[in-house]
C-alpha cells in the first residue's frame, strides 16, 4: 500500500449545546449555513481543495442527518477506491464497546484507520468552523521547521481570548506556552483547533494519553500542554484570512450576515477554494411582482411574494405576501406565511411561521437572536420574542 503524505481527521461528533434547538436532532456540523451549504462543508471543501484526499470523519452525537449528507463523499471529489472519505463512529472492539471519551480519544480509538494509510504526517480539524484555508501552505510550513506539531492560529480580540486555546511564541514562532481557555489570557493569540502532527508523535501522545487516567482525553486541555511540557517541536502557523467559529446563535448568526457583505474578506463565491455542497435539483427562486429584496442572498427553489432586508434564504424558502423578513436566517423549505414577521431570527428546516404570526420583536438584535427549530409550526398571530426558543412542537 502506498504511503500518504498527510490524512486528514475531521472532528464531527460535538453536540452543539449553545446553537440549542438547532442541534436537538442533528450533530453541529450538520447545521444548515449561507443557504446552501452545511457547515461541515468548509472543512471538507477545505481538504480537496488542499489535495488531501483521505479524510477520515469520526461522528458521534446525532449522527444520522450528517451520515447521509455526506454519503460516499462524491459532492467534494472524496469517492475514491484508495482513500476518499470514512464515516468513523465509535465502534465494538474486542474489549467492549466505548464512546468517544473526548478529541484526543477520539482520535486514538482510530490509531488503527491512521496507520492503514501510513502517512507522514496527520491534519487534525474540527467539522464546526467557517473559513477557506489551504491547509497545504500549512503543511509546507510543518515540515520546513520540522516540527512535531504545528497549531494554526489567528488572532482574536482580547476580550474574547478566554473561549480559546491561547498560545505564546517566540520570534522563530516556537510555541512556548499554551493555556486552554484561560480565564486570565496572556495573549489573543487564539488556536483554531487545527494541528498537524508528525504520526509518530501523534500516535505516542495519544497511547501516553490514553494511559492517564487523570486525564480528560482533550487535545486542548492535556495533549497539547504535556507535549509542550516534554519540550516538543511545537511550531504556531499564523493565518490571516477569515475564520468563524459559529458555536453560538450570534456568532452563526453574523457569519450568515458576512456572506452579504459585513465581511469584505469572506468571499465564497470566488472559484479559487471553492466550496462544495450536496444538493438536490431546486428550481430557481421566483420573487413575485410587488415583492421587495434588498442586501439579502437566496438559494434555488425561493418564492418570494413579500420583503426581505439584509437575510440569508436557503433553498425552497418560502416568504407570503405582505410578510417582512429582516436580518434573519431562514433555513431550507421554510414558509413564512402572508403578513408574518421575522426579525432577527434563526428559522430552521421545514419551520413554518403562520399567518400574522411575529418573531423577534423591537428589543431584537444579534445578541438576541430568536429561534425557531426544525418542523416547529408557529400559529396564527403567535407572538416570539427576542431571545426566545421555539422547539418541539407548536407555539400557540
């Protein structure tokens, strides 16, 4: 069997807690973005486009929507007959059956897959963040500096370094600290939770791990420290281009409004780095005589009989006449029904918001974003204020 220069494994099992009704009933990952796309999407488009072409996906949490969506991989050129992509959940070995304990132990019930391919080096990234990066460029600058690990990183504000792994380097960019959500931070130097190891390295970290029983079986929090500690080669690769980690409804939220323009540096639509997608046949979106769009991207499939500012519209959404949708987020086959109103809100798959019926209110704004979850029918003149969750079943 040849050898691979580098594999990717790509962290898709978290839960998503903070995105709440959103991920009830499908993993992070598999949440619907910028109309057309999921968010696993980038990650994936992210490997083709860098030529590493085995991709390993180890899902975990609500699976079955993700397991699907991604199928033998053919949407990103990942159906292949030697490497491609492998959907990789836990599994029954012979020493029983066991979940994945956390990143690290993920990878580490997988050593196995790893090792099959017998690749130099390995990419580990997670399924949950927007961006476009080679991951080449980056693989390039591992090996030049031979380092053991190399740790992409971008820099955050300050005031938000404490939701991060934030690191410290030197002038030849050798990392010399690293602190996993500090509650004190001593720098914005924010890792993106993209690590490429030397597999020797990787595979001895992740057995020392495994071995710990003190350990929490993260890369962030134990790999990664007692690596440092070891005095590894442990490099920091700065990237300067745009990166979202969309773990909450605002900041989901404002990656959708940097597709339409609040973020000159996202640009998807762009043929270099290209971002590909699973979709089926959509017819085109209709906007209907009297209808009014403004500052607003929409998907195929689209009819629009009434207003929307400043939204993103995914395929088959459906807007009534004298209905306003503004600043908001309407997933796939969603109506809004005549005279509704939608003001920043999240509407998610299959939702439908009755006649009249009013979501977000004149308190709304990013931080109080409101949501309604997948399926939900809202009623008649139902009244959902800012901030508000909707899942489960309809609102009166």
């Amino acid at each position: 069997m040849k050898q691979n220069k580098c594999i990717a494994m790509l962290l898709a099992g978290g839960q998503g807690s903070r995105l709440y009704a959103l991920t009830n009933r499908i993993a992070k990952p598999a949440v619907s973005f910028g109309g057309k796309y999921r968010i696993i999407d980038f990650t994936l488009s992210n490997c083709v486009n860098s030529g590493i072409n085995t991709v390993g996906v180890l899902t975990q949490y609500q699976p079955l929507v993700l397991h699907d969506y991604i199928g033998n991989g053919e949407p990103w050129d990942l159906d292949r007959n030697y490497g491609g992509v492998h959907l990789l959940p836990p599994y029954q070995a012979k020493s029983g059956a066991e979940w994945y304990k956390g990143t690290a132990n993920a990878i580490f019930q997988n050593l196995g897959f790893i090792s099959s391919y017998e690749p130099e080096h390995v990419l580990i990234l997670s399924g949950d963040h927007i961006y476009k990066m080679d991951y080449n460029k980056m693989l390039d600058y591992h090996i030049e500096k031979n380092a053991d690990c190399t740790i992409a990183v971008i820099s955050v504000p300050i005031e938000e370094a404490s939701r991060f792994g934030i690191l410290s380097f030197d002038r030849t960019a050798r990392i010399t600290d690293f602190e996993e959500k500090p509650k004190k931070p001593k720098s914005n130097n924010a890792s993106m939770g993209i690590y490429i190891f030397k597999r020797e390295v990787l595979e001895r970290a992740l057995i020392e791990d495994d071995r710990d029983a003190a350990s929490q079986k993260d890369f962030g929090k134990n790999v990664i420290p007692k690596l440092l500690a070891q005095k590894g080669a442990m490099f920091a690769y700065r990237f300067d281009g745009y990166w979202k980690d969309v773990g909450t409804l605002t900041s989901l939220w404002e990656a959708n409004m940097d597709l339409i323009g609040r973020e000159p540096g996202f640009d998807i639509s762009t043929a270099e780095g290209r971002i590909y997608s699973r979709n089926g046949a959509m017819p085109p979106q209709y906007v209907g005589a009297g209808a009014r769009v403004e500052n607003s991207l929409m998907t195929a499939g689209c009819r629009i009989y009434g207003t929307v500012e400043n939204s993103v519209l995914a395929a088959g959404v459906f807007v009534g006449k004298g209905a306003v949708v503004k600043n908001s987020v309407i997933h796939e086959n969603a109506r809004i029904e005549e005279k509704a109103e939608v003001n920043f809100g999240i509407i998610d798959e299959e939702a439908v918001v009755g006649k009249g019926a009013r979501v977000g209110d004149d308190k709304s704004d990013k931080d109080h974003i409101a949501l309604i979850g997948r399926a939900v029918r809202l009623q008649q003149k139902a009244q959902v204020k800012s901030g508000e969750i909707v899942d489960g079943g309809a609102a009166e």
